[in-house]
C-alpha cells in the first residue's frame, strides 16, 4: 500500500511554524522569504521542483517507516490520519476537489 498523495503542494506552503522541527529530522532546505512556502516549491505548477529526489520527511510513505510504525499505528490508520490532514488543508486553500486524496481506501 502506497500513500495516495495527489501532489497539491499544499504540504509544501504550509512550512511555518514547523519548519526547525523539520530540521530535526533532517530537511535540508529553507523557506521563502514567505516564511511558510519550502523552497523547493514551484508556486506557478504547484510542484516541488525535487520530488524525485524530495527529503525522507516529505514522503508519507516513507515517514510511515522512519517515524509513524515505532508508535504501533498501521499504515492504514497513519496514511487515514493523513489523508485527512491533507484534505483539510486542500479544502483551506481553495483547491480543485481532483486534488483531494481518497480515503476510502485506507478505511
């Protein structure tokens, strides 16, 4: 099972407020001046410019292995939580309803 990310790049411009506790678990990049947005992000395609190469931390699916398995939670219970996460904040910023990711299959 992967994470079924839709690639709104809403994760991306939400960075303030956490962007040292993400320098703990080792994001290399900063943020625009901003303060929020990572630098990474294309605001025009509304891609991160290295998301083949993107930090662990920025992959639900790997975050789920590095971090989210060590508390006894299941994929399913963590990629749920998440999905939920994301489509609050796809529908905060106003997005197209094709980017919100589908928890039904994580029910």
């Amino acid at each position: 099972m992967k994470f079924g990310c839709t690639s709104c790049g809403c994760c991306c411009s939400r960075m303030s407020g956490n962007i040292e506790a993400l320098k703990k678990l080792g994001f290399p990049h900063g943020v625009k001046n901003d303060g929020k947005t990572c630098e990474m992000f294309n605001e025009k395609t509304r891609l991160c410019t290295v998301y083949n190469s993107r930090p662990d931390i920025c992959n639900v699916d790997k975050t789920f292995y590095s971090i989210h398995s060590k508390t006894g939670k299941t994929k399913k219970e963590v990629f749920l939580n998440e999905s939920k996460i994301c489509n609050s904040f796809i529908r905060e910023a106003g997005l197209d309803e094709k980017y919100l990711v589908d928890e039904k299959q994580y029910k």
